[in-house]
C-alpha cells in the first residue's frame, strides 16, 4: 500500500522559514521523480519546485532562491526548504511524485505566512 506522509507545515511570520518533508511508503521511491505543488484559496494547483531521478530541478519563478528542493532515497523522503516566506506564500502544499507507471500525491498541508 503506497502512502505519502506530509509534515512541517504551520504557521510563520513573513520572513521566517519552514521544511516540508514528505516520506513515502510502499514504492521504490528512487525511481519516481519528486514534486511539491501548491494551491491558494480560489487559485489552481501550481507547481512550486520539481526534482528528477538524475538529479535536475526546476522551480516557479516566484520561489526561485528562495525555495531548495532535495531527496533522502535512503529514507524514501523529499524536503521543501522555504526561506524567506512571504504572505503569498500561503497555500495548501501537497507533494508529488511522478513515475511511468503512474502519479502519487500527498495529503496536502497547509503553510500560512502571516505579514
């Protein structure tokens, strides 16, 4: 049985910082590439950074040098680091990860960046 487990989130004064971690069960989580998306209220789910089996990034705009994303394959876990946080960084976060065989999305938990 495949499950995401999401922790970290809460609530932090603009400025501050979070780590999100998501740990995975029940797959070969060295195989699937990682994600973390987002979603506001009344807003689509975006994504916020992305990390490959072979070890390339990608990042929004909006958190480029603000936002690191990194894998522990050892301990099936992919990490959302957040500097610098701002109110508009206030979402649901879920984490993804991404495989020929099919998508798994995490629970979501909620970041809230108070100004």
């Amino acid at each position: 049985q495949v499950q995401l487990v999401e922790s970290g989130g809460g609530l932090v004064q603009s400025g501050g910082s979070l780590r999100l971690s998501c740990a995975a069960s029940g797959i070969i989580f060295s195989s699937y590439a990682v994600g973390w998306y987002r979603q506001a209220p009344g807003k689509q789910r975006e994504l916020v950074a992305a990390l490959n089996t072979g070890g390339s990034t990608n990042y929004a705009d909006s958190v480029k040098g603000r936002f690191t994303i990194s894998r522990d394959n050892a301990k099936n876990t992919v990490y959302l680091q957040m500097n610098s946080l701002k109110p508009e960084d206030t979402a649901v976060y879920y984490c993804n990860l991404e495989h020929y065989s099919g998508t798994r999305w995490g629970q979501g938990i909620q970041v809230t960046v108070s100004s």
